[in-house]
C-alpha cells in the first residue's frame, strides 16, 4: 500500500516545489501578504501537505499493523508448538528406539536352549524400557557390526557388555552409568599347567577384537613376550584354546565364569584378573543423549525396586 502511494507523494512534493519557485519565495517566507502567494495557492498547499501528512499518516498505521499482526502471528503459533508437545506427551504415545548388541556374550547375551534371545543386558534393557516407558527393537549382530550400525546410524544405542573406558570416550563413545562392575582374566585350557604369566613367553594367545579382554593381553605382551592372534567372537576364541591354536585367552571375568560352568573345557588362571571397569550402555552422537538419560534413570529406579539385583541373581546365582 505504502509503495503505491509514493509516486503519489513525489507528484503532490513536485507541485508544491514549483508553485513556490514561480513566486520566488523561500518555504520559510510563506505567508499570506500582498506580493507573495495568493490565497488561493496557499490554501492549495496548505490542502497538498494534509494530504501529505495524512498519507504518510496511513502508512505509519499500516506498518503498525502489519508488526501487530507478524507479532501476533508468531504468538500463535509458538501456542500451537506448545499445545502440540503437551498433547504428546499426554497422549502416552511411547518413544521407539533400535538398539545393537552382540550375538554371544555369555550371561550378557545369548540363545538359550528354547530359542530365545536372553542375559543379563537383555533382562537389564527390558526393565528399564518398562521403567521409562519405552519401546525398542533389540538387533543381535554381533560387537563390531553392533558398533558399525551405532556409527552408521541404523541403530540408535548399544548395550553388550561395553566396558567404560576413556580410550573410547575419546573415540566417540557416550556411555551412561555403569550398570556392572567387570574384571578381565586369563584362561588355559582344563589340562594345561599355566599357572601365570611366565607360561606365555613364546606362545600365541587369543583375544576378541576389540574388547577390553583384548586391550589387557595387549598390555602384557612386550613384558612376557607372547603373540596375539585376534577373533570375532567369544565361541571362537575359546575353540581356538580347546584345539592347539593358542595357549590361553583373554576375557571378562564373568562371562569366561558363565561359559566354563556351561561346559567350556577352559579354567581362569587363579589372579590373573586385572581391576577392571564398569560396563555402560552407549550411544555414538550427542543427539542421542536423551536416551542416555532414560537408560540412567531407569537404572536408578530398578536398583530402587530390586529389579536389578533379581536380573543378576537370575544369571549369576
């Protein structure tokens, strides 16, 4: 509106100007005196500057309204935004996440005799996805593509054992709380005479890539003088022991337990554990943080109600 108006008031302003040269006057001299304007071109304008004023009047109310209404417009729709997260919420309608673990990691996660997808991490998540009031879809896919898929962003969080170590963090990790306290350990096979360290100079061990089982053999190797030969999984790790390839292996302390006592021909080397460090559920972005805070809650609230200690006593006795 107020463009339009504006070769209107360059016409009325051009008027005016000419009408004041013709009579060879300065704007300060207008006034109604023999020899200077007539009336009646005073009052002419006189009548173009209402006109002006009116005008310019106009659009200073037109430019008023239009922030009134840009103002309230957005008013409105930050209401609409906050009704729209209130009805969410009250609606009840449940987050969905995927979570990543490993295949076999023994109380932790594995198959069981009936089929079933069962352990400690998995019972753990169960609860506190009860607890906090979500859902998810539990992929068993093993530790490194478990990893790959958090990284790659098809999985949303990873629950399978991960130790909480600062190398990781430093890599990327986001862990929440700790939810177990672990140990890693040296194992021999059932009829071996290792009794310690000393009995690996010259020989190969075998390791879980990329486990905290792994880093601790790691740490030995140049002081007792052993080579380290890497697996992807737990299962063939311990083959690898049972059948010749290496004299020893390296593992968490609970789950090398769990898998003896399953029937494994293998025996944890009496102190060879190291002092360990909890494991953490984990994310690989920042804008996954908020469900680190519903796993850290959760687990709060099912060490509260016992839940917690009745997962472990179910796997550990």
């Amino acid at each position: 509106m107020c463009l339009t108006v504006v070769p209107i008031l360059i016409i009325i302003t051009s008027y005016i100007g000419r009408e004041i040269l013709k009579e060879r006057i300065s704007v300060p001299a207008i006034y109604l005196k023999k020899g200077t304007i007539t009336m009646k071109k005073f009052l002419a304008i006189l009548l173009a500057l209402g006109l002006i004023a009116g005008l310019l009047a106009g659009c200073g109310n037109a430019a008023a309204s239009a922030a009134s209404e840009a103002a309230a417009s957005e008013a409105a729709a930050s209401e609409a935004a906050a009704s729209e997260a209130a009805a969410d919420a009250q609606s009840g309608e449940a987050k969905h996440f995927v979570i990543a673990t490993d295949t076999v990691f023994r109380p932790f996660e594995f198959t069981d005799d009936s089929g079933a997808f069962v352990g400690i991490d998995v019972d753990i998540l169960a609860a506190i996805a009860e607890d906090q009031g979500f859902t998810y879809d539990l992929n068993s896919l093993g530790w490194d593509s478990a990893i790959a898929a958090c990284q790659a962003g098809q999985a949303d969080g990873m629950i399978a054992g991960a130790s909480i170590t600062d190398e990781r963090k430093s890599n990327g990790w986001i862990f929440s709380d700790g939810y177990y306290q672990a140990t890693q350990c040296m194992a021999v096979a059932a009829d071996s005479d290792i009794t310690g360290f000393d009995g690996l100079s010259g020989q190969t061990v075998a390791v879980k890539t990329g486990t905290q089982g792994a880093a601790y053999a790691e740490s030995l190797q140049a002081e007792y003088g052993f080579e380290i030969t890497y697996m992807d999984d737990s299962p063939t790790m311990y083959q690898a022991v049972t059948g010749g390839q290496a004299v020893a292996c390296f593992e968490d302390t609970p789950i090398m337990a769990d898998s003896i006592k399953s029937g494994v021909a293998l025996k944890i080397v009496e102190g060879s554990e190291n002092e360990g460090s909890p494991y953490g559920f984990a994310v690989f972005s920042a804008d996954k943080q908020e469900l680190i805070d519903l796993f850290n809650a959760g687990l709060a609230n099912i060490k509260a109600n016992g839940k917690y200690d009745e997962i472990l006593a179910k796997y550990l006795g």
